[in-house]
C-alpha cells in the first residue's frame, strides 16, 4: 500500500469510534426496544403492547397536549429568542450583563425548574407572597394557579418552559447574527432599506442555517417534554407523550413491553416531524446542492 492509498483511510479511521459509539450506545438499543416491543413478558410474539396504547384515552390527549405544547411553546420562544438576539447582538452597554442574566434558567437543570414553579405555584407559594407585597392581590385572595382547566395548565407549562429554553434558542441565534456579513447588511441601509426591510430580507435569509439548527432542535426537545410536567402536576393531570411512556415504565407493573412500545411511537413521531420540518424549510435541497 503506498502513501497516497493510506492517505485515503485515514478520515474512515477517524471517525470509526464514533460510528463503534452509536452501533453499540444507540442502534442497537433501539433494534433491541423495536423488537421486544412486538413480544408479550413470555416472549410471545404478539401487537397487544400497541393496541393497550392506542386503546387507552389517554392516548389521544397525550397527541394533542404535546402538539399544542410544541406548535405553542416553539413560536413563543423562537419569537422572544429572536428579539433577545437582535437586541443583545446591538452591543451596547450593559448587553453582557443582560446576556448573562438570560443564561440562567438555562444552566438548571430540569428538576430544579420544576421544584423551584412547583413550589412558587402553590396556594401559599412564593408567587402568591411576591404578588402580595407587591400590593396585586390581597391576603384573602391568593390565585389557585394549580386549579384551572387543562388548557390552562398547559398554558402555564408552557410560559415555566419557555423561560428556562429561551436562552438556548437565543444563543444560536445571537452566534448565527454575530457570523452575518456586516457589509450586506450596511448595503441594504444606503441603498434605502428600512430597519424592517433589512431584517425581512438581509439578516433573516443570511441567519437562515442558525434558524433551523435552533428550530429542529426545540422541536425535538419539546415533543420529549415531560419531567417539569409531572413534578408540577403529577402524572396524568395533563397528559404528553413521553410522560406517558415513564407512566407505563415507572407506574404500572407488568407494561414494560408497553412502554417500549410506546417509546417507539415516540420516536417514529419525532423522525416523522423532523423530516417534515427539513423538508419545508429546504433543508434538503440545500444539502444536495
């Protein structure tokens, strides 16, 4: 073999511990989950996992929770994350400061946001005693955060997500703004564009990349959203996807199958609506251009 012919291994080479990694910490779990997914605990071939699933009620709620959650929560956050972004990225003074604070929620870790809403949410919480010296409400009358309709509920998990997530969405946006080429934006201003118009159609088709890399990751992220739910409401109060999924695992003996089962339906659920995403904001055709 002569120098120019092992030159050619080399990337092959490098990048074998990683495929080793995923083979033996990735696809071979999910091949194993796939498969006793379709098997009762005797080992017998069987689809009742998948029909307990979509027999239960519960089911049909968990869909519709979890695509209101993400339709809702990602527009929301990828909004505010955007504005946050423009603003920060104006580099004036005390920015570092205001970029330092929005960071915050997103160094706590899941349980510690749920502990710390859950707490602040009840009857005689912190929220209701900081309303209260604030002179918003009365002592007589603390608000019920706990005790309204599902939507509602999913509303309020929606704003206590949204402020722990906004800073990561933000991040890829403000480094995605930091990379633009300052010389078209600047051309877009002498040549007449307004603030609006240079942002429509300069900054906005440029950030494009960092757009969709923060995009399809908080999709991902929220159709798996479940901790922050059940600490603050318990399981089944408002049913998700992959709370239903620990339910199975956690709650019941005897449905591990059932569990696995539903794990996979998550996953062709993400996969589908990944590449759905991909697909309509022209992922592709940019990957095979």
């Amino acid at each position: 073999m002569n120098k120019v012919e092992s030159r050619k291994w080399i990337p092959y080479i490098l990048i074998a511990p990683t495929i080793i990694y995923y083979i033996v910490f990735w696809l071979r779990p999910v091949i194993s989950a796939v498969v006793y997914s379709f098997f009762d605990d005797n080992n017998i071939f069987t689809l009742n996992n998948y029909l307990t699933i979509f027999r239960d009620p519960n089911f049909k709620k968990a869909v519709i929770n979890t695509a209101i959650f993400v339709v809702i929560s990602v527009t929301l956050e990828f909004l505010v994350a955007l504005g946050l972004a423009l603003i920060i990225n104006k580099k004036f003074r005390g920015a570092q400061l205001l970029l330092s604070i929005a960071l915050i929620p997103m160094a706590l870790p899941a349980v510690a946001v749920g502990a710390m809403w859950s707490s602040g949410f009840a009857t005689y919480g912190w929220v209701n005693s900081l309303l209260h010296h604030l002179g918003l409400i009365s002592a007589d009358g603390k608000i019920v955060f706990l005790a309204g309709s599902d939507f509602q509920s999913l509303m309020l998990i929606i704003l206590i997500d949204a402020w722990q997530v906004i800073p990561f969405m933000m991040v890829i946006l403000l480094a995605g703004l930091q990379g633009l080429s300052k010389e078209a934006i600047e051309a877009g201003y002498i040549f007449g564009g307004t603030k609006f118009t240079v942002l429509r159609k300069i900054t906005l088709p440029m950030l494009k990349p960092s757009i969709q890399t923060a995009l399809i990751l908080r999709i991902i992220s929220a159709i798996q959203v479940w901790l922050i739910i059940v600490m603050i409401f318990g399981y089944r109060r408002i049913p998700v996807l992959l709370e239903e999924v620990v339910f199975y695992e956690e709650q019941l003996l005897g449905f591990y199958r059932v569990a696995l089962a539903y794990s996979v339906i998550v996953s062709i659920i993400v996969s589908i609506v990944s590449v759905i995403y991909l697909k309509v904001s022209g992922a592709f055709e940019k990957g095979e251009q």
